[in-house]
C-alpha cells in the first residue's frame, strides 16, 4: 500500500520524542539530522492507524553525510514485560535529510502508538 499523503504537519510529541532519542546517538551525520528536527514536517501515513510516516525537512538545512539511507542505529522496542516487538527504523533521503519513521513490529497486531522512552530504551505498551 503507497502512503497517505496529508496536509504538511509539524511532528507530534511522541514522533519528535522518538527521532530525538534516536539521534541522540553519536554517528556520521547524526548532528545534522538533529538540527533538521526543527524544520522537519510530516507529509503522509502509511496506513490508516499506522504510526509510520513519510517526512520533509523544509528549507534551510544542513545536509548529512550518511552513507546509507537507513540511519545506523539499533532502535529495538520491547514490551513491559521485556518481549521484543519490533523496532524503529529512521529512513533517510539518500543519507542527506530525515525522509521517514517506520515503527516495524513482529506482533499480531499493528501499533496505534509509538513506544514510549523508559529507562533509556524504547517500551511500547501493547
């Protein structure tokens, strides 16, 4: 299924909590995609309820260096219990700007929210 595009909107608390913690990580290229958070908007869903978007970091932004698309980072979420459930990925547009937050989970049932940081770790309450 191709993403929903929507009205260009600001990223919600719990998307910019989740990108901040990511990128909290020290990695090449890691500092300006910190920097595009401020001017990064969502452009569309994945599906309806999917927590996963598409974004767009809007003009003036310093470019990263990444040499992948995927930022390389191990974001794994677990449940209270400490079973894993999946894991966030953060997609890039050619390794320049922040392109996408994919909540990738291994449950039944699709998630309505993103996790939760607790401890310093991802915690998604099912």
């Amino acid at each position: 299924m191709a993403p929903l595009s929507i009205d260009p909107r600001p990223l919600n608390t719990d998307e910019r909590t989740v990108l901040e913690h990511i990128l909290s990580a020290e990695f090449v290229g890691a500092s300006q995609l910190r920097n595009q958070l401020d001017r990064t908007e969502v452009t569309a869903v994945w599906g309806p309820d999917s927590v996963s978007v598409d974004l767009r970091v809007r003009e003036p932004y310093e470019h990263a260096a990444l040499r992948a698309e995927l930022v390389p980072v191990e974001a794994h979420v677990h449940d209270p219990s400490g079973t894993y459930v999946g894991e966030i990925l953060v997609w890039t547009d050619c390794g320049a700007t922040l392109a996408a937050l994919e909540f990738a989970w291994v449950t039944d049932e699709m998630p309505t929210s993103l996790p939760a940081i607790v401890d310093g770790r991802l915690r998604w309450s099912s």
